[in-house]
C-alpha cells in the first residue's frame, strides 16, 4: 500500500499483492481448524476508513484519537454531502468466498464511528441530522449486502465505544452512539438480527490501545442495549476477567450469544492451548454454555501501515484459541 501511495508500484501490482496476501491469509485460516474465518481485512487501509477510502468530499483535520503510548490516529473530515459509501464491506465478502468453502465472517465499521466524520461547525446546505439520515441509510445496505450475498454474520466494529465513555463520563456520548447505530438495526427483522453481532474493545494499533483505562461496568450496560444476537467482548487482557464475566451475565440476554476473548492480539507471548482453555473454563463457569463462544480480543493489524504483529505470531495464535477451545469442549463434554 506503501509504495502504490508513493507511485512504485502500479495498480495491477498492487492487486497481485493483495490477491496473494488474501489467498495466503485463507489457506492459513483454514489450516488453524477455525470453524468460521475472516479474509484478515488484508485489503482495506483500515477497519474503519474503508467505506470512504478515495472520496473526493474528504479533507484533513478530523477527529483525533490519542493511544496510550502517544501516538495518534486523525479520521478525515466531511467536506460537502451528500454523504455515500465509496466501497461496501460484501465486496471483500466476495472476493474471500472465491477461495474457501468455509463459513465467513464479515467485519463493518459502525454508524458511530463514522458520524465523527462530520464538523462540529456544520456545513453549508447539508444538515447533521441530513448526514445522519444518510448515514443510517449507507450503513445498512454495508451489512444487508454481506448478509444477502453469504455471509455467515457481520460484525459491527465498535472500538469507539469504550472511548467514548473515556471522552465523555456522563455516557451521553455513549448513549448517542448506541441510538444510532440501533437507527440501523432496526431495519432488520429478528432473524436477520440473530446473524448480526458488535465488536467492543479499548483499541488495538500499534500494540497500544486508547481505553483500556476505562472500566467495563461503563460501558456494558449500554453496549447491551444494542439490537443485536451476538457480542464479541476483549477480555483476555482485562486484569479481572472474573468481575467483567459477571457483568456480562448480569445484561446479557437468553437470546444473546457472547463470544469471550482469549487471545490478547497486542501480547507478544504466544498463549498455549492450555492458556486458553482455561480462559474458556472460568467464562463458563459464569455463562450458559448455550450463549459461550470465543474470538480474539481484536485485530492483530487494524490498520493497513501497522507492522507490530508478525504474521506467523497472528496465526499461531489463532491455532492456540482454536485448539484450546477445543480442549475446553472436552473438559466440558460438548
């Protein structure tokens, strides 16, 4: 991406590279036993920027997210509406489904996130609750065409979550931010809704976060508020996994699948399936095994110029969350 930015390479090349990188990311997917992959987002510039990569009504000077080690992500800034995707999520959906016969999982960045793209100052003939309307609008058909054309279930990333409680204690932010995003959901019916899950975590970029410090007891309450079937919570690297546990039983409900981290992305350390089961054993120990799923604590490389995570550490990784909840199932007898 680099060198096609600095105009080394051509747009053919690039799309040789990326083609490799997708076929490489879904064989290795594949060989790990997971029963459901991803395509590892090896062609969007970031998990949150991809629906508006290119677009001309976008200049500098958006909102600035600080990460604990000091350095700084800048989202652009709308320039003229109306607002539209450049690139919908069933686009890289298609392209992952060419190369496996596998369940995919296909991740979208949230409603949310992306109405920090508007000024505060406004702008001239396009309203905010215009932008808003539009806004809902793109949002849904971002996860209506990966539902209809295959997806086993779209994940709604919502790292801004956990930061806006940081940025906002009263959780007016927060609460505004789920409204909007129900704004969405509720253009599905229930079935569709089971197929539909949200991401939350403290940020992951650089092997940095931008949360962390916040306490979950903030933020689940109104997470759990989201119309939605399945939660995909970081928990791994929570200090106190037993008290986040419980209040995940106290607000989720029957109807709810969680899936609990147990692998910390931004660690270095390699855990062993032996790590993860027991990770596995003591969520289950809080909640219903019938609602009990895992995944990762987040991305490994969320953004397109972040190197932090060699590629072989990500996906033995992986193999140790697949083989230690397999262990756990065991433990378990189901």
């Amino acid at each position: 991406m680099g060198e096609f930015a600095a105009g080394r390479i051509s747009r053919d090349e690039l799309q040789l590279l990326y083609d490799r990188a997708l076929r490489d990311t879904i064989q290795r997917f594949e060989a790990t036993g997971s029963p459901v992959i991803t395509d590892g987002e090896q062609t969007k510039p970031s998990f949150a920027t991809y629906p508006i990569h290119g677009l001309e009504t976008l200049g500098p000077g958006g909102v600035t997210i600080p990460f604990a080690d000091g350095h700084t992500r800048q989202l652009p800034r709308l320039t003229a509406g109306p607002f539209r995707y450049r690139t919908y999520a069933a686009q890289f959906l298609d392209e992952a489904r060419k190369h496996t016969r596998r369940p995919v999982k296909q991740a979208v960045i949230s409603a949310s996130a992306l109405s920090l793209l508007y000024p505060q100052d406004g702008l001239p003939a396009y309203s905010r609750d215009k932008f808003l309307d539009d806004l809902v609008r793109e949002a849904e058909q971002d996860i209506r065409r990966c539902l209809t054309r295959g997806a086993s279930g779209v994940q709604i990333d919502f790292t801004e979550a956990r930061l806006s409680v940081k940025l906002d204690p009263s959780k007016q932010l927060l609460r505004a931010f789920v409204a909007l995003n129900n704004r969405v959901l509720e253009r599905f019916t229930a079935a569709e809704r089971q197929r539909i899950g949200v991401h939350t975590c403290p940020g992951g970029d650089q092997d940095s976060t931008h949360s962390a410090d916040v306490d979950y007891a903030d933020l689940l309450p109104g997470l759990f508020e989201l119309k939605v079937g399945s939660f995909y919570i970081q928990l791994a690297s929570e200090r106190d996994r037993g008290r986040v546990l419980r209040i995940i039983k106290q607000h989720a409900r029957p109807e709810h699948k969680i899936f609990v981290g147990v692998i910390d992305p931004i660690d270095p350390h390699i855990e062993s399936p032996e790590q993860v089961r027991d990770r596995v054993l003591e969520a289950a120990e809080v909640i219903p095994l019938e609602q009990l799923g895992t995944t990762d604590d987040c991305g490994f490389a969320p953004f397109g110029d972040d190197t932090s995570t060699p590629r072989d550490t990500a996906f033995a990784k992986i193999r140790a969350r697949v083989a230690g909840t397999q262990l756990a199932a065991k433990a378990l007898g189901v």
